[in-house]
C-alpha cells in the first residue's frame, strides 16, 4: 500500500477529485437552476401578461381593437373608455364595485375569522366524532363551487332568500380550504403549553383563542381571509343563479351582462376589457398592503 507523499510543511496534501467530476456537478446544478428558473418565468409570464393585455387594449376604441396589435398602444382612448365605463347606465359600474367590495370584505372577515375559530377548535379541544366531522371538511375541499349552486338555491328559495344579500352573503361564511388551513396553522404556531398556562391562570376557551390563540393565528387568519376575499371577488355562477336585481349584481356578473350586449354593440367592447382591468385594482391592492402579514406568517414564530 502506497503511503501519501508528506509535504514541507509535514501535512497530507488534499486528494484531488477525479477529473470530470466537478465539472459534471456544476453542469447538473446549472440544468437545475436553468429548469427552476425558466419554469418560474413562464409561470409569470402566465399571470403577467393578461393583465398587460387588459392595459393596452383599455388604451384602444372599439376600432382600434382589431386593427393594432395586442401589445401595441393604440389611440389614446382611456380616460374616455373609463368614463364611459363610470356613466353607463348612471353610474352601475360603481355600484357592482361596491357590492362587490362588501361581499368579499364581509367574506373574507367574518368568513375567514369562522374558519380560524374552527380550524382552532378541531387542533385544540377533544370531542367525540371529530375526526369523523374533520374528515366531512375535507371532502368539502374536493367539491368545486359550481356543484353546490343549484342545491343552495334550492335552499335559499325555501326560505324566500334569493334576490337578496342573504342568498351571497350566508354561504361565503362556510370555506372547508379555510378551516383546513387554519387547522395547519393552529398546530403550527399556537404551543398547547401555552393554552395550558392561561387555563391554570383562569382563562376559560374563548378568552384563550381571542387572547392568545388568534394573535398567534394572525398570519394564518389574513392568508385565509385574502384567499376567501379573492374567491368571493371572482365568484360568478352563485351571484348569477341567486340575484336577478341589477343593483344587487357583482361587478364579475354585471361586465358578463355587458359582454352579451357587446356582440350586437360593438362599443359596448372597450367597457368590457377597461371594467375588467379596474376590477383588478382591489385585489392587486388587498395583496400590497397585507403581504407583510402574509410574508409574516411564513417565517416568524409564534412563540416570543
């Protein structure tokens, strides 16, 4: 057996790594990265360029749309586009926004703070049956919304809810994703020591969960809600079955409406594509002024 050969200064001198094999580690590294990244690229180009196409033909009249390209600003018809948007028919534009604001707003609050409160209950309290009814959660996960419409308005007609706020805003408060997350995030970050601590100062189940277990939840509670506002937001078959009164109208039903007048009138066509693009606006504004929670909830303890 060949002993290594000492150096001046008495030390083994490191073994080189056979020829080929850095190279071949930095090749898969760089095929790795290369492969991540590109996926990540097309996977924004995906989200991103929509939206840039709801901009540039927003900036186009109705002529314009089929004479330009699509990413090619044509004549500068915005402002007048908007305005048409903000005067059709005395202003109903504003008024599916704000119906649709306070659909997604009551949603997303009181909705998200329901699923937290159960999500908390089926990680923390023992009770009999609650796998089994935990497991009903998650089958309702698997069920698209679309699914449940009919039975809903069969429901809400029985009880003379339908054309009314009721018949929206009573079913948004239910979300199985929502209950499912919250249960994730409460055995995440909310300890049982310390629950177990307030019990023995005196603090019975509700005061623990608004005390300590909701603001440990916080980022879990402001995930959930953005998911529900955004889902409330987008939500077009159960708004269209249930409502038949045009002031009660989502904006995502009431630009459906103008989409059908747009095939016999062709300018109805730049209010189609300018409302769509401002019904963008509150959700990219709800996601900026609530990452930090979001972000938050990601890589904070629970535990200070």
């Amino acid at each position: 057996m060949s002993t290594p050969t000492l150096t001046r200064a008495g030390k083994v001198p490191r073994q080189l790594a056979p020829h080929g094999k850095g190279s071949d580690n930095h090749s898969r590294g760089f095929a790795g990265k290369f492969t991540v990244n590109a996926l990540l690229i097309l996977g924004c180009a995906y989200m991103v360029f929509p939206v840039l196409w709801l901009f540039f033909a927003s900036t186009k009249s109705a002529s314009d749309l089929y004479a330009t390209g699509a990413y090619a600003l044509g004549h500068p018809a915005f402002f007048e586009n908007v305005t048409a948007v903000l005067n059709q028919d005395g202003g109903m534009f504003l008024r599916w926004m704000a119906n649709s604001m306070f659909y997604a707003a009551f949603g997303a609050i009181f909705g998200g703070l329901i699923s937290v409160m159960a999500g908390y209950a089926f990680d923390k309290f023992q009770f009999r049956g609650k796998d089994s009814f935990f497991g009903v959660v998650l089958v309702g996960v698997l069920i698209p919304n679309t699914a449940t419409v009919l039975p809903m308005y069969l429901l809400a007609s029985v009880f003379g809810l339908t054309n009314t706020v009721w018949a929206i805003l009573i079913p948004v408060l239910c979300n199985p994703f929502g209950v499912y997350l919250a249960r994730v995030y409460s055995a995440a970050y909310v300890p049982s020591e310390t629950l177990e601590a307030a019990r023995v100062d005196g603090a019975g189940p509700v005061r623990s969960f608004f005390s300590l277990g909701l603001p440990m939840m916080l980022p879990g509670y402001v995930t959930i809600a953005l998911f529900q506002f955004v889902g409330v937001w987008n939500n077009f078959m159960l708004p269209l079955v249930m409502l038949q009164d045009q002031q009660l109208l989502p904006v995502s039903v009431g630009i459906s409406i103008w989409q059908g007048y747009s095939l016999p009138q062709p300018e109805f066509t730049p209010m189609v594509i300018t409302g769509s693009l401002l019904s963008v606006i509150p959700l990219l504004v709800a996601f900026i002024l609530l990452q930090r929670f979001w972000k938050s909830g990601l890589t904070a303890g629970s535990v200070k």
